[in-house]
C-alpha cells in the first residue's frame, strides 16, 4: 500500500488587486522528502508558502496533513495548531533568550524531556557548546543551526523553509546545507524550501516545483528537470544557453550546424535550438583550418573568437559564427585563452540539444 502525502497542496489560487499571484498550484510532500519551490522573485513560491504555513489565506484551493485538511476557504485551522514548522532567512530568534531556551520555545513536554530533546537537537548541528550562549554572540551560521534545531524541536510533520540560506557567507552555505539535509532526512520531516537558487534546489531537493507567473511550469527530479526542460526558459533557468532559431521545412530546420530534425512541428513555424556552452565542441586539432570536420553529431561550424575568460575551473569562450555572426559561448575545463580573431570549428552534442517553438 502506497503511503499518503504528508503534505498535499490542492489548486491554490492567490489573487492581490485581480492579478492572480498564485495560480493553480498543486503538489504533495511526502516524509522525509524535500520539495523545492524554485522561481525568480514576484513567481509567486513566497505566497504559496506564506499560504501553508497560515499566514495568508487563498481564494480557492485546499491543503491537507497527513490527508487531513487543514485549510479551505470555509475552514481552518490556526497557524500554531497545524505541526508545521517555520524557518525564515533573518532566523529569528530571541534576543533576551539563551540557545537553550531558543530552541525550547515550542515544546510542551516536561523540564527533563525538553532539556533531553534540546540536547540532542544541538548535539546534531553541533552547537552543544553554545547550550548557554545568547543570539548575539553566535556567527550567522551558528545562529541559523540554532533556527533549524528550534524549528525541529517540536517534531513537526512538514518544515517550512523560505530562503533559509540567504543570509550565509557563499563559502559556508555548502556545508551547512549539507549538514541541514541531513538532519531533516534523519528526522523524517516532509520540507517545503523556497528558493530563488536553481544550485541550491539541485544540491537539497529530491522534487524541484520550477515556478513563473504564479504557476508551476515543470516538476519533477532535479536530473529530469535539468536534462528534459519544459521549455527555453527552463533550461535558462538552470544555466547558460546557446540559442540558434531557424525556419521548419519539411520537419527538418536549417542551421549553421547543418539540418536539425524538428518532428511535429508546424512547417513555416519557428524554433529554438537550445544548446549548453559545456555542449559546445571545439575541435583544437584543426584551430579553423582545413575543411569542416567531419562528425557523427553533425556538420562542425566555423567561428572565430571575440573574448576568452579563465573562471577558475573552467574558461569560458565566446564566438561569433562566420554564417550568421550568431554570438555562441562554449566552457572549456582548464585554462584555455585563445586570442580575439582565433577562427576554430565547432560541433555540437546532438544528444544534448534542446527543440521548442519560439516565443
């Protein structure tokens, strides 16, 4: 038997001023899963959380906890009495109170239980040191190990988490996400994260709900959504891309790479030919010379260099096309600097092309 959703969001709508903010959204966590919504700012994935966690009310749509509900627009219960917890990006924990009392704040229990549930809590974000130290005396990451044990302390059935990573030094987020993830798998927490970072979903997510205009786009694994984009703004969402547009006909698209089979797409109609610059393939033994090479991925195309950069593990090089003057960026690993003008043939990895109708 198939176990319930511990969290089962039902076509939420959202309206402010007759613009739908939150339009139509639907999807359910499970336990110890953790489910990313992922969009630009003003997508609406703040609202929807605001929406669960009972701070704002929808117009239409239901949520349901462990199958039972929680929230209609006839019914609902309050925010405190929905075994969900809360963790924001300012953290919010209480000046005037120690870390063991932070972390204390919403259990029940007796003295002895809850001074046992807060030590072990600590134990496992490794802040056991800092039992009897105030807010203010804890760096940005301590403070926000404190915010996630204080948040779990209760056991709630779903978590709560709006762009809890924000506020972190880059160089320390990794870790502290990793060791965040553990902890909420460990605990068995259904999580709801919201997030603007598509790194960040694809680092903690098992379920990634890409968001614009209010509604959910695409959902599914991060693998699927990175390697099957919905469309030319997905794949944009998750990295740079090469765009190459041309005309059907005969369900075949002319570009400077040879012809593209384009199946099922009106003739006459336009494309979108959607490459990643890690895709892009220089042929370094010809530097530009000779005859195209020739390649089972198809015709290689001549271009020349404008700009080469070294980023650290990679170098990115940026190329005009001889046919067309169309602006393509390739990645290389390494070093790898050649000088504006530099002519060199490049093939593309068919198998990793992307093909949408243009918008």
């Amino acid at each position: 038997m198939t176990e319930s959703p511990r969290l089962q969001v039902r076509n939420l709508i959202r309206a402010f001023d007759g613009q739908r903010v939150v339009n139509d959204v639907s999807f359910a966590v499970s336990a110890g899963e953790v489910a990313c919504l992922l969009g630009p700012s003003g997508c609406g994935k703040s609202t929807t959380l605001r929406i669960v966690a009972g701070v704002d009310m929808q117009d239409s749509g239901s949520i349901h906890v462990d199958g039972n509900l929680i929230c209609d627009t006839h019914f609902r219960i309050p925010p405190e009495r929905r075994a969900i917890g809360l963790m924001f990006q300012d953290f919010a924990l209480f000046p005037h109170l120690p870390v063991s009392e932070n972390v204390a704040f919403g259990l029940k229990g007796g003295f002895v239980a809850n001074r046992a549930r807060v030590a072990a809590l600590l134990e496992r974000v490794q802040m056991s040191r800092h039992i009897d130290s105030y807010p203010h005396e804890l760096s940005g990451g301590e403070q926000q190990r404190i915010a996630l044990a204080r948040a779990l302390a209760p056991r709630p059935r779903v978590l709560l988490m709006d762009e809890p990573f924000s506020g972190l030094d880059e160089r320390l987020r990794d870790g502290i996400r990793d060791d965040t993830l553990a902890l909420l798998k460990d605990e068995g927490t259904a999580v709801l994260l919201v997030t603007h970072e598509p790194h960040e979903a694809m680092r903690m997510a098992d379920q990634i709900l890409l968001m614009r205009n209010g509604s959910i786009v695409q959902q599914g694994a991060p693998y699927n959504l990175y390697n099957a984009p919905a469309d030319r703004m997905a794949a944009a969402f998750f990295s740079d891309i090469n765009v190459l547009t041309g005309r059907v006909h005969g369900a075949l698209t002319q570009t400077p790479f040879g012809q593209f089979l384009t199946p099922g797409m009106e003739d006459g109609s336009e494309v979108e030919i959607v490459i990643r610059p890690q895709h892009l393939k220089i042929d370094f033994d010809r530097a530009g010379q000779g005859p195209a090479p020739t390649a089972e991925n198809g015709t290689a195309a001549l271009a020349r260099v404008t700009r080469a950069r070294y980023l650290g593990r990679e170098s990115l090089v940026e190329f005009s096309t001889d046919q067309g003057g169309i602006a393509l960026n390739a990645t290389v690993p390494g070093v790898f600097l050649p000088p504006a003008g530099t002519p060199m043939w490049l093939m593309l990895r068919r198998d990793r092309v992307f093909v949408f109708p243009r918008t």
